[in-house]
C-alpha cells in the first residue's frame, strides 16, 4: 500500500511539472513606455478575457484614514470625459464642494459642521445636474463585460472584470481612461455607502474582537488599523488628500496590467501601449518595510467575546510571508496539524472528543505572517490549560519528526493539487496573478515555489516548526463581554438625484 502511495504521488508530481510548462501557463512579462508592468496569459479554451489593473496601494499607505478605499469608489464615478454631460460647467461645483469638505475637516463645533455639510448637500445636488451615474459601469456592460469589481486590501487595490474578447479595445480604453483623470464626483452618495460599510462591521458581533486581536499583534505597523478607517477620519474626509494620494500612488510604475484569456500576446501589445502607455509615468513610491519586531516570550493578551460559557485561546507566532522559502514547508507543517481530510494532529483531539475544536493557520500579508492554533474546550467544564497542553504536544510532534513519510507523502500530494486547482481556469488563474504580482514576485518565481512543494522532506518541516513555533509567541485569551459599538451617523443629506439617465 505504502508503494502504491508513492507511485500516485510521484505521478502528481510529474503531471504538475507537465502543467506548469504548459502554454496555458505562460505568462509574458513586458513593460509599456511609461513603465506599466504587464502580464499576459494567453489561454484559447474559452471565448473571454480577465482583466485587472492592480495599484500596489493599500490601506497600509494611508493608515486609519480610509482613503485608498474612498478612492476604489471614486474610480467607478467616470472621468472629465465619462459621466458628464458637461465637465467644464460641472468642475465649478466640484471644486467648491471640495473646499467645504476642507473646511469641514478643520471645524469642529457641530452646529458649525452641520452648517457646513448642509451647504455641500446643497452643492453636490447642483453638480449632480451635470453628472450621468454609472456611465462608466454602464459602458463596461455594452462592450461584453461582466462582473466588474474592485477591492481594496492593506497592500493593494484592484479594479477588475471580466469581458467578450471582440472587445478588448473598448476594454482598454475605458481603464486607461479612469487612470488618467478620475473626477470625484457624487461623492455624498459614496460617503453614504461607506459609512453604511463601517455600520456594518459595528454591527457584526465578531469584528471588534478580531479587530483587537489584529491590533495587538500588528502594534504600531499599519496593518494594525481597520482598511475602512477610523470613525473619526470617515467624518473629516479631504477631497484635496484623495487627489495627493491618487498623484502619488497611481502612476504607471507603481501598478499592473494582467490580461488573461483569449487574445493574442503579439497583436496586443501596440493597442495597450496606445491606451494604457497614456498614464502618467510617475515615480515608485519610497517605501520602508516596517517589519514586525519579534516577539520576546510569551504575552497574554485577554479579547472580548460575547460568546458566554465557551471558552478559548489562540497562540500566535511571527511567520514568514508568502515569498519567503520557508513558507510552503510551514503551509506543510501547519496541514500537519490540521487539515481539510481532518487527519492532523489537532484534527484527532477534535475527533476523539478531547476538545470541542482546536485548528491551526498560517496567513501573510505583503509585509508580515502569522501563525498558530487556537482552541476550545469542551463545555462547560473543559480546562484551558489541559486543552492547551494538548495542543503544545501536537507541536512537539512536528518539532520532534513525530510523524511518518507516508503522511508527508499524501499531504505533499494535496498541496500539488491546490495548486493545480489554483490555475485550473481563466478566473482562478487571474485571482493568482494579482495576488502574486501585488507582491513584488515574477510569475516565474510563484511556478518555481509551487514546483518546490514536491522536493521538501521531513528535515524541512522539523526546521520551520522549530524556527518558527517557539516560546516566543501572543496567546488571545477570550474573555466574556463585548466592545462599545463603533458607529458613524450619515449627515442629514438630502438624497442626489441626477436628471441625466445614461441611456444604452
């Protein structure tokens, strides 16, 4: 059985080294004049093309303000070009609710600021006569798209879609475009829905004590702040520092252009060095990779959850990022522990009823990791420190090698075939691109790591767990009660309303 288990997973093997030289799996890596990275998988199995424009800003760039994620909405509002009916007549209002946004970021009486967000209501509801809404969106869905999208993390931002390959010029033109001269127009109606995001996460019974746990781990590093933003900033908002940081961060060197699908690699390349080579050069932003200092000993950390009668720890250790060469014994290791088969060490103590749940986890951001287990007793007696104990020795097991090439074996091979699954298709592929170019890694260097899963060995996963599962580490502590609600109050606007309806 044991030979039969090692044929099937050198067989993987070779099928994913076959895979990964496939045209399918290609990627071009070119830059335009301007200095835009591109990336072009070309893939003819099905009749659509992924696109993305990806801006390596984030909520770490403008920490606790908001701002990178204020501007993911404003760049689906149209340029001087898309969504107005009249630019030169609508700017003149655009440009006075402007500078009542500036001063409302500097006042501070209420009655003074309710003066003030009355006369930008007033404002935006004559700029609004000139402004078309989702004109943008509107052209994107004419020229064969769907799906249109963006995100904002605390590394990136990306704007995204998918769309019918006979349109790829169309494509091209409309996301230059909104690269080149975003107008920040109908911003009262996406202050609005921002703060409806923020009322959301207040409500959610389970943010705050994740939001503390993050805080705590991260310290003074930007992660350690909300991608929304405070409260505090949400209420002050500066149009004047959405236009610094759209100057500063969204420029040709600092983003991506992934295409992926069915085009041809040759005869595109002229079409986005006419559309997308528009885009102001710029500089890279100078950035300083704040790492996360190490931990020194063990800290407690007590987290509020209004979860009564359960009880529960988490044990959280620095780890490496993704483009670390450590990082995918470390995924090995922690698959050890716990695993979708529910086969690893602290899968057993769940399934012979000695906890109520214990996992481990491994995640990463651009600039750190983490990893770890947590745990729950069983209720209502189960003792913390017998559950933890437990645990503890399951992590000795990796340290120690306790555990047999046969198991290393079969999880190598699931490793090797998530990430097949990862490239499988057009859109999963995509989500891999952006994911890896925000990252400051070649694709080339993603394939080679994926390939490495198959050459790591038991010495590999003994010296991660020993680096990296030390005595040196935050244990989370649940503690019954809760956090006072964080919410923002809407101004008491009355509500745009454009008489310019874009028409198909």
């Amino acid at each position: 059985m044991k030979k039969v288990g090692s044929l099937l997973f050198l067989l993987s093997v070779c099928l994913f080294a076959k895979a990964q030289t496939s045209s399918a799996l290609k990627v071009t890596q070119t830059k335009l004049s301007n200095g835009l990275t591109v990336w072009l998988n070309e893939d003819h199995s099905q009749p659509k093309v992924f696109g993305a424009i990806v801006v390596k800003a984030g909520s770490k760039d403008c920490p606790d303000t908001g701002i990178a994620h204020y501007f993911e909405h404003i760049m689906f509002k149209g340029t001087d070009k898309i969504g107005t009916v009249n630019y030169q007549a609508e700017k003149i209002w655009l440009d006075s609710i402007a500078a009542k946004y500036e001063l409302l970021s500097q006042t501070k009486d209420e009655t003074g600021r309710r003066a003030i967000q009355k006369e930008i209501n007033r404002l935006s509801q004559r700029a609004a006569d000139y402004a078309i809404p989702n004109e943008f969106p509107r052209l994107i869905s004419k020229y064969g798209g769907s799906g249109l999208n963006a995100g904002t993390s605390y590394d990136y931002t990306a704007f995204y879609n998918t769309f019918s390959s006979p349109y790829i010029a169309q494509w091209a033109e409309l996301n230059s475009e909104r690269l080149i001269h975003p107008v920040f127009r109908l911003f009262q109606g996406e202050l609005e829905t921002v703060y409806e995001e923020k009322n959301m996460y207040a409500d959610n019974f389970i943010w705050p004590s994740f939001q503390n746990v993050v805080k705590a781990y991260f310290g003074n590093h930007p992660y350690a702040y909300p991608i929304i933003g405070s409260t505090e900033n949400l209420k002050n908002p500066r149009l004047s520092e959405m236009e610094a940081f759209f100057k500063k961060y969204y420029v040709a060197t600092n983003m991506g252009l992934i295409l992926c699908g069915d085009f041809d690699t040759d005869s595109i390349l002229p079409l986005l060095e006419n559309t997308f080579g528009r885009i102001v050069r710029g500089v890279v932003p100078n950035r300083q990779v704040s790492s996360l200092p190490p931990l020194k000993g063990a800290e407690t950390v007590k987290i509020k959850v209004p979860i009564p009668l359960i009880k529960g720890e988490i044990v959280a250790f620095r780890a490496p990022v993704d483009s670390d060469a450590d990082a995918p014994a470390l995924n090995l290791a922690i698959a050890l522990l716990t695993n979708s088969n529910e086969t690893g060490f602290l899968d057993s103590l769940t399934n012979e009823h000695k906890v109520l749940g214990a996992v481990a986890m491994r995640a990463a951001l651009n600039d750190a990791g983490i990893a770890g287990f947590g745990f729950v007793p069983n209720i209502p007696f189960g003792s913390l420190s017998k559950v933890e104990s437990f645990c503890w020795g399951a992590i000795n097991r990796l340290k120690t090698g306790d555990f047999s090439q046969e198991t290393l074996d079969a999880l190598k091979l699931e490793a090797s075939r998530k990430a097949q699954t990862n490239l499988e298709n057009i859109d999963k592929r995509a989500e891999e691109m952006i994911s890896v170019f925000s990252q400051g890694r070649t694709w080339d260097e993603y394939l080679a790591q994926a390939s490495s899963i198959a050459n790591l060995t038991k010495t590999d996963i003994v010296r991660v767990s020993n680096k990296y599962f030390t005595d040196n580490y935050i244990k989370f502590k649940k503690k019954f009660g809760s956090y006072p609600k964080d919410k923002i109050a809407k101004p008491d606007y009355t509500p745009i309303k454009s008489k310019n309806i874009s028409s198909s």
